[in-house]
C-alpha cells in the first residue's frame, strides 16, 4: 500500500506547494518512491517540479472530468523516484464536474488503490487547492495522513478552524482514521507575533502540531524557478534542511503506525 499524504489549508500563500515539492524531495532522498499529484489548477507543484502546464495534455483533471485511470496520467520527473500526475487549466472544470458524479467523494481514493499505483509508489503526496470544495474532499478521503501548513499570524486561525471542521465532516462520513497534523510554515523567528503564534498554537493542539517547523528562507521562493525540489538544487540551505528534517519526522510517525516497512 502506499500512503498517503494530503496538504491542504482552506488559506492560500501558506506554502502547501513548497511543502508539497519539499517534501516529496526529501522523501525522495531517503529511498522512496514518491507520487506527487499536482490537484491545484494553478499547477504551481507541476511548475515547481519542472513541468510546463501548457504542455500537460493530460493532467489530474482526466481523473475526475473524463474518468482516465489515474496510473495512466503519471509521468516521469527530473528525479529518479519521483513521479508526478501534473494539472493544467483544465483542473478548474473538474470542482463543478466532480459534483455530478455518483460517489464523487471516493473518486482519488478508489484510483489510488489501483494495483499500478501502491506496488509503484511508498507514498503519494497531494497538494490541494486553498479551497475546502470537492477536490479538497477527495484528497481528505484518500488521505491517511493530512498535513495543514499554517503560517504563526492571527489570520490563520479562522482557516485553521474551518479546515479542522471539513477534517471532523471527512471523519464522520468517508475516513475515519484521517488524521492530521499543523505544520508551521513562512515562521519569522524575529517577529514577535510568529513567536506568540507559534506558542498559541502548540498549546491548543498539544499533539496535533508538527515538531518541525519551516522557517523563512529565500532559497525556498528561488528553488520554485529551478523545477527541482529545495534539497536536490540546494541541498545545504535551511529549507532543505527543515524538509528533511520534516520527512524524518513523518517517516517516524509513519512507522510508528506500522504502516511502512523501515
Ligand atoms: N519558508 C519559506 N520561505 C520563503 N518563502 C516561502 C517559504 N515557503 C513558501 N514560500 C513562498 O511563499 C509563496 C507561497 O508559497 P506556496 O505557493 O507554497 O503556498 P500555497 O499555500 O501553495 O499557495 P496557494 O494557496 O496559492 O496554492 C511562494 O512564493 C513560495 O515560494
Ligand atoms: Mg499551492
């Protein structure tokens, strides 16, 4: 089985995609094989991992809109180990076309479980649209794992709250075992209200925040030009270094789990 981690915030800007690209990077790294599947119609993931958008004929919206199979949109990166199924323009349709079918919700999970997919890929990253509609569903559906990147400042909370809200409906209804975790993103150690933040946030969700937190760090931005990910074009900068260390994180929690073997 592979497993699967969704990123996803009802804000936008809160580096989903840079998490998404970092990690999927790091993962890469450590011996995994990794899907990155780019469900944002403004395809920065495909951009960021060296993909023309104009020239993705068939991206994740084939999956939804024409019922392609989801092993057949993959395709190769510059970096053995990790694939990416791309979006282009045609994602946008796919939000009012996914209503329409029956069971709409299980679309990405029941694709993920192709027999093509979990004997290819360890894990399967999502990155999702700043938009809790019918794609993000379906990536909370698919997930076991769901990571919300959230940057230390107030505005933060009133999407932090109305995502954990989608979080407890996917619970109820497709996933009960979804769980998720905050990861602190774009923190500014210097700027007093990040600090505050980032404790508020720890004391709320005691468990629910990642260890490992992404500070500012313009090799990130930079590293979106290059369609490589942050520790493959520059491996010794503090961002790589956080998303290495955020996958080992993951990779403990994963295997606490017994989901993946060591
Ligand atoms: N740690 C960081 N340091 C500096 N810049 C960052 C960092 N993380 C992300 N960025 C930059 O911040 C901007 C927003 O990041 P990103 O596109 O990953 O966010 P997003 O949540 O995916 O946005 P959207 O909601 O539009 O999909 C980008 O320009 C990105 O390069
Ligand atoms: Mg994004």
């Amino acid at each position: 089985m592979s497993y699967i981690l969704a990123i996803a915030n009802q804000k936008g800007g809160v580096a989903k995609t840079t998490t998404a690209a970092g990690l999927s990077g790091a993962l890469v790294q450590e011996g995994y094989e990794v899907l990155a599947i780019d469900l944002d119609p403004q395809a920065n993931l495909t951009i960021a991992l060296g993909l023309n958008p104009r020239e993705v004929r068939h991206s994740a919206a084939d999956l939804f809109i024409h019922t392609e199979k989801l092993a057949s949109l993959t395709q190769a990166t510059s970096i053995p180990g990790l694939d990416i199924v791309p979006a282009n323009r045609e994602m946008e349709l796919s939000e009012r076309f996914i209503p329409l079918r029956k069971n709409h919700e299980l679309i990405l999970r029941q694709q993920l479980l192709a027999s093509e997919i979990t004997s290819a890929y360890d894990f399967v990253v999502l990155d999702c649209p700043a938009f809790l509609g019918a794609i993000t569903t379906n990536a909370m559906v698919a997930a076991n794992l769901l990571i919300i990147p959230t940057q230390p400042e107030y505005f933060s909370l009133h999407a932090l709250r109305n995502t954990l809200t989608q979080v407890r409906t996917v619970r109820q209804t497709f996933n009960p075992s979804l769980a998720y975790r905050i990861l602190i993103t774009l923190r500014d150690l210097r700027n007093r209200v990040h600090r505050t933040m980032s404790e508020h946030l720890l004391n709320t969700f005691p468990d629910g925040v990642l260890k490992t937190s992404i500070d500012l760090d313009t090799k990130l931005r930079e590293s979106a030009a290059t369609g490589m990910p942050v520790n493959f074009c520059y491996p010794k900068s503090r961002g790589a270094e956080q998303y290495r260390a955020l996958a080992t994180e993951i990779l403990e929690y994963v295997r606490e789990k017994n989901s993946i073997p060591a």
